[in-house]
C-alpha cells in the first residue's frame, strides 16, 4: 500500500470503555475506514503519542475524566507536536467551548449529535486543515534526561514573563526551545482564564547577526519617515509587533555595543524610540535571546555589555549538544525518514542496526542540523528502496565508522568497501589528485554529479533514473531544478 493510500488513524481518549468501543466500531466501518487507537487511561496519553509517532492523523477526547482532563489533553498533545488536530468530543454541551477553541481544539463534537455524522465530519474538517510546519512548529523531539530537564524548566517559565537566555551549539534547536517558552505561557495565560489571541500574543523572531547596523536598528524599534535614506512611511519596529507575545532575538552576541546600549534601555524601561522620532512607545513582549558564542567570556573581554548580560539572562537555558544526548539521536532520525517519506510521497525507510550504532558513534559537530542534512542525503541517494544502510552516510560518518568498528560479517564487511570505493570515485572522477587536493567537493556538488550520472546512465530517462536513484520522479525533478543540471 502506499503512502498516500494509508488508513487516517484517529486516537480515540475517554474513561467509557463502551462508548470507546462503539466509536471505534463507527469509523472503522467502511463508510469511513479509519484506522482506530483507543485509550482509556489518559494520564497515558503522552507514551501512546511516543509509541505511534506520526502514524496518528488527529486526537479525538473526552473532557470530563478523572485521571487527565481533555483541556490537559489538548496541552499534552500539543506540547508534543503542535500541528497534531484536536476534537473535543464531550457530553457537556457547549459551555466550554469558546475557551477549548481558543486553547487550540480543532473541533467541538457534542455527544448528543449523531457520532455517525458530527464526529466523522468533524475529523475531515480538523485533517484538511493540518498543514505540515517546517522549524519553529515542527515538534521537539526527545527521550534523553539531558533535554527532559531543560524541558521541565521551559515548562515551569510559563507562569513568570522573565527574559530567557537560550544557550547552545548551532543546530541544537534553540529558535525551537524559544517558541516552546511562548507557547508554554500561552497555555499558562489560557488556563488562568485569560483571553489570548494568536494576534495579540504572537512570536516574532530576528536575528541579530543577518542585518546590518542601521537595519538592525529599525528593525528592532521601528523608524519614522525621512528618518534615513529609504524610509518612506513611518514603520514599528519588532518590539511594538510583538505586542504582549514573544519576540525572539538570536545571536544576540552579533549585536555592536551601540545598539546593546540601546537595547538594555528597551529592557529596562519597557519602551522605544523609533529611529528619527522623539517620543517613547511603551512594549510589552516577552524578550527571549540566544547565542551559540560564550557569552560569558565575550562579557569578561568587554566584547558584551555586563548590565545587559544580566538584564537578558535573568533564566539561563543551556542547550545540550547532540553528542551529549545519544539517546535522542534514533528517535530523530526515525522521524525524519517518516517526515522525508510523507514529503517525497513514497515508502517509509527503516535504519538497520549498524546504521543506528554508525549515528550514535558519531560526534555530530552540526547536532540536529547536520542529522537533518545527514538523514536526507542518505534518503535521497540511499541506494536501498527500504532501509538506510551504513554506507548511504556521508564518508565522514560511513568511513570513520568502517575503521572505528571491524566486523567479521563478510557481507557487512563487503558493504563497507563498496561503500568507501564509490565515495572515492565520486570525489576525484574526472579530476586528478591534485585537482581533488585543491577542492574538496561540498555535499549540493557530490549530490548534483550523483544525479548527472545517473541521467548520463539512463540516456536522461528521467524515470529510470529515479529508480537508479532509489527516489521517486518528483524528488528527482525537484533536485534537478534545485541544482539547475541541464537535462
């Protein structure tokens, strides 16, 4: 069966084990044909979640139950992937309701309508509407104690508006703990009864390090008219955008000293002045920061101003690297192959065994990112339609492990030197020693002669060398384009 031709699953959560089971009947008939997961211990919730990763297309629960109410199963299940639909399916009528929608539910299904019309229509209408989001709303995955620790205390930040000072190596996921921090105290303003509009609290994110000073500047407190070349109308700057959300400022250590002067009054006093402008506007969002330098040494160099080191790093988060979380490197992994198969619009791939044990050995200087780049590459080019093999890595993970790990298992073994003979050839075909001494080649370089070859091989028979490519037509036109190889 193909991806796009599964089952919708549904996780059904209530404490009526009856009324689960009569549910569960209804949309598993082929009228509907979903595929159904039934739970009626909600405190559960989360481990389900984890077992069943992305095979669950929307959640449907009760609201009254006595272990986990279903407003904490809505906080649970959006905690764990924030683009995961939602239905309230209750006997409460509709007295919750405005509130539930504004907490993030998808649906609102009184039990007193017919769960042979309301309930399936209501889950068609919550699935058409999940989109896949890339980044911040991608969802954070983790079972290592490291990252479960930093979680618990962006968790216990919700009820406190303090700054927040996210450290980390790049790739680690920063700008993702960041919209964890917003979206926890969302949830928080939520349950204290609070009305909260996406509108009113958004996130808004700059970093620091991509624009130029006088840019930067206007960027972070808006300008007014004629107040440098190019200003054409009065513009807010992030401060006054965010309104009473988050604004999210990384590489905060990119800034010059000019503009941390500038920025620590903003802090401090909790208003602005735009560019050109003489009167102050008051702000109100949250300001959380991040840095991938130690910023701690840049403040003892005099490189960074101390008053507004202390001023943002009022909790301090420290990101751990990848390398110091084994545990959450196959779980991450896994879900990117589902997410590059859901992508792609082919089969799921599975890691074999040495494929697991060659990415924990790994000391993964990128972290995530570098896993992400790692795991598409070997998707793309992997040369097993089903599975991801230790030689589909790139040679600084495939080779350093075929040295690190001998193996007796001469078919392992054999995999290996294939393995090490074909990245040969693909870094010096074509050019002698000294011209590969001279330019290594870059992974977009390795993947564009790859699919050349591959075209060449296939006299540009495009579907023949897809499946030479182990990818479908579609990828392979997509990458064709990306590295603009003449066909």
């Amino acid at each position: 069966m193909s991806n796009s031709e599964k089952k919708k699953c549904v996780l059904l959560v209530d404490d009526n084990m009856d009324l689960l089971v009569t549910t569960q009947e209804v949309l598993e008939d082929p009228e509907f044909n979903y595929k159904v997961i039934i739970l009626s211990d909600s405190t559960k919730i989360r481990e389900v979640l984890e077992e069943n990763q992305d095979r669950i297309d929307v959640v449907v629960t009760d609201l009254q139950m006595p272990m986990k109410s279903g407003e904490e199963v809505l906080d649970e299940v959006s905690d764990f992937d924030v683009n995961l639909p939602v239905i309230v399916f209750t006997g409460e009528g509709n007295k919750q309701k405005n509130h539930l929608i504004a907490a993030g539910a998808k649906g609102f299904v009184d039990k007193a309508d017919s769960v042979h019309l309301a309930l399936p229509n209501a889950i068609e209408i919550a699935m058409s509407s999940k989109r896949k989001v890339k980044g911040r709303g991608r969802k954070f995955i983790y079972r290592d104690e490291k990252m479960k620790q930093v979680l618990d205390m962006v968790t216990k930040l919700a009820a406190v508006p303090s700054p927040v000072l996210i450290e980390g190596e790049p790739g680690t996921g920063k700008e993702l703990i960041a919209y964890k921090v917003h979206n926890q105290r969302l949830k928080h303003l939520r349950r204290a009864g609070d009305q909260v509009s996406e509108k009113m609290h958004p996130y808004v994110a700059v970093n620091c390090g991509a624009l130029s000073k006088t840019l930067l500047e206007s960027q972070l407190f808006g300008h007014k008219k004629g107040a440098f070349t190019g200003s054409v109308a009065d513009q807010d700057g992030v401060f006054v955008a965010a309104k009473r959300g988050t604004l999210f400022l990384d590489e905060i250590t990119e800034l010059d000293l000019d503009l941390q002067v500038k920025l620590l009054r903003a802090l401090q006093e909790r208003e602005v002045t735009p560019v050109g402008a003489t009167k102050a506007i008051p702000v109100h969002a949250r300001v959380v920061t991040a840095t991938n330098r130690p910023i701690q040494q840049l403040v003892n160099e005099g490189k960074f101003r101390a008053d507004l080191y202390y001023r943002i790093n009022v909790v301090s988060l420290k990101v751990p690297p990848l390398r110091d979380r084994i545990g959450d490197i196959q779980p991450m992994a896994e879900a990117f192959l589902r997410d590059f198969a859901e992508e792609y619009n082919c089969e799921p791939r599975k890691l074999t065994e040495p494929a697991r044990v060659a990415l924990e050995s790994y000391q993964w200087p990128g972290n995530v990112r570098e896993l992400h780049n790692c795991i598409e590459r070997s998707f793309a080019l992997g040369g097993n339609a089903s599975e991801i093999r230790v030689e589909d890595f790139p040679p600084e993970i495939s080779l350093r492990f075929t040295s690190d790990h001998s193996s007796d298992d001469s078919e392992l073994l054999s995999s290996f030197q294939e393995a090490t003979q074909r990245t040969t050839e693909a870094l010096v075909e074509g050019r002698s020693l000294t011209a590969t001494a001279s330019h290594f080649k870059t992974y977009d370089e390795l993947v564009a002669e790859h699919i050349r070859e591959a075209l060449e091989r296939s006299r540009g028979v495009k579907s023949r060398a897809a499946t030479m490519l182990s990818i479908d037509r579609n990828r392979l036109y997509r990458l064709i384009e990306k590295y603009q190889i003449s066909t």
